[in-house]
C-alpha cells in the first residue's frame, strides 16, 4: 500500500483527514483504466515538497491514507454490490464529524455511495461540482440508470430525501435533456467561459452567499479531473476543451474554503492509461495537497 509521503498509518483521535482509494471503472461509458487512478495520484504526490503554496506544512494535516477498498468486483453485473461495499467501508470507519473524508477514484460514480453515506451524517449540506459534464442524464443509452452520466440525477434521488444544495463549476459539455433538467432544478451552473472574466470569483460568491442565508454550513467537493484544460490533464476518459487552469482551480476552492467547512471531496476520472507523464495524476496529488491546507488554514 502506497501512502501519502505525510500520512500517518492508524486512524488516531487527532486524525484529521482520511483518505480512501476507491478503485472502481465499471460505470465508464468509455473505456478506461481509471481503477488505477488511486495508486497513480499516491505515486505522483511523492514527488512533492513539504511546504504548500500558502506556506503550510503539510506534514502537519494529520492525514490517514488507508489505502483502496479491495473488495470491489468492478463490472456492471456486481455494481449495485460494490456501492454497498463503499457504503459499509464507510461505517465502520466511522469518521468523525469533524474529520475530513478525502475519496480517490475511480470513475465519477463513486461519488453517490459516498453521498448516500454522508446523507445520513451531516445535515444541511451543499455538494459542489467541479466538472466539465452535467452527469444529469436520467437513463445513459436507453437502459442504464447507474452511470458516470447519471451520477449527479442518483444523487439527487437518495432517499430518505437528502437535503441538500448542488452547483457546478466549469462545465462545458452537455445535452439538451441534461440542461433542462437543471434549469428545472435551477442548479447554479458556473459555465468554464466564465474564467475569461476576471469576476468568475464574484459569481462564484453569490451562490456561496445565497446558500449561507439559506443554513448551507457545510459542503463536499467533488472534483472531476476533466475540469481542467485537457492541455494541462490529458489523462482522463472525456477530453473536452476550454477547460480550467489549476490556479483557476485553486481560487475557487480557496474561496469556498473561506465560507464553509469542507467535510469531504473526491478526486475522479484520472485515467493512467490515456496519461502523458503522468501529468494528471500530478494535478491531482496537487489538488489534494493544496485543499488539505487551505481546510487546515481556514477551519482550524
């Protein structure tokens, strides 16, 4: 099990971050290997420094890595088997509530488990998508309701009702039944055009106002690689251009940081495969770094 060069190796009652490699592909509508994802972001943040780009030191996040859920199948036939596996993997950890879940996928999938998991833990919860697709088909292809285009309408479904608020920053790349379906919900979507205006921060901010005012306290972050510019993140199933760059990125989450307490965030879709240099996986290490200090600066 490869681990965080800064992670300690047992969960402790200082344990502030806990991180799991979820390694599952099934639910991709393309081919990819992103089950490898886990190990490849572990790989890539060992080429790090200590000190973060706000001078933290992250050796001092109190980060578990436990390494990845090994008992998935990983294929469609054993998917409704697999999202339990996550489910029950995340009970009998037992996080805390005031520790951090840190999720490596995988597909984007993933990210329902971990919610329905969460729903029954925290409430008054925001999710914040960071992707380059909407994820909001009902059915992908004419049968297939459990998929990475489906995610964000299942998550949506989790009953008992999960209350709770949903936005999207940097999307791209859409149909036409997924832009209704969010009209419908009126889902704040921050289009990846916007970063051409130096005031994606200033509408960013409105929702994050809007969903103070309405009791929003916490958030989970889910990250979908493909945001950034496949110019810079190639290693993913769906390269769609016109992306973020990684300091867009990183304002974004600094700014949400600032107005709410992160309980969790996955990273998802890193694909070694399709990678050059392993590029992708370095952006992502470094996405996990930079938030882990921006949570401990802020919410500390």
């Amino acid at each position: 099990m490869l681990l965080f060069s800064f992670s300690d190796v047992e969960l402790k009652s200082t344990t502030k971050f806990i991180m799991v490699g979820m390694p599952l592909s099934a639910t991709s509508t393309v081919k990819t290997q992103t089950h490898l994802g886990p190990e490849e972001i572990r790989k890539a943040s060992l080429q790090f420094g200590e000190i973060t780009e706000t001078g933290f030191d992250i050796g001092q996040a109190n980060l578990v890595d436990l390494g990845n859920i090994s008992t998935l199948k990983n294929t469609k036939e054993d998917l409704k088997e697999d999202i339990q596996k996550i489910i029950e993997f995340l009970r009998n950890i037992s996080p805390k509530k005031s520790q951090v879940l840190i999720s490596l996928g995988g597909d984007h999938f993933i990210t329902y488990p971990i919610m329905k998991f969460l729903s029954g833990l925290h409430d008054n919860l925001g999710i914040i998508v960071f992707d380059a697709h909407l994820d909001q088909y009902d059915i992908w292809d004419g049968t297939d309701r459990l998929s990475h285009c489906t995610v964000m309408r299942r998550i949506l479904e989790i009953e008992p009702p999960f209350e709770m608020k949903m936005s999207y920053v940097g999307i791209r790349d859409h149909d036409l039944e997924e832009f209704q379906a969010v009209r419908n919900l009126a889902l704040p979507v921050l289009r990846a055009r916007s970063f051409s205006d130096e005031n994606y921060l200033k509408i960013l901010e409105d929702t994050l106002k809007k969903w103070k005012e309405q009791g929003i306290d916490r958030v989970y972050l889910s990250i979908d690689i493909d945001v950034l510019d496949p110019g810079i993140a190639p290693g993913t199933g769906y390269r769609m251009p016109g992306g973020l760059t990684f300091w867009n990125l990183w304002k974004c989450l600094r700014l949400i940081v600032m107005y709410f307490n992160v309980i969790g965030f996955d990273i998802v879709e890193v694909d070694p495969a399709s990678d050059v240099n392993s590029i992708t996986s370095m952006h992502a290490a470094k996405i996990i770094v930079e938030l882990m200090a921006l949570i401990m600066q802020e919410q500390e």
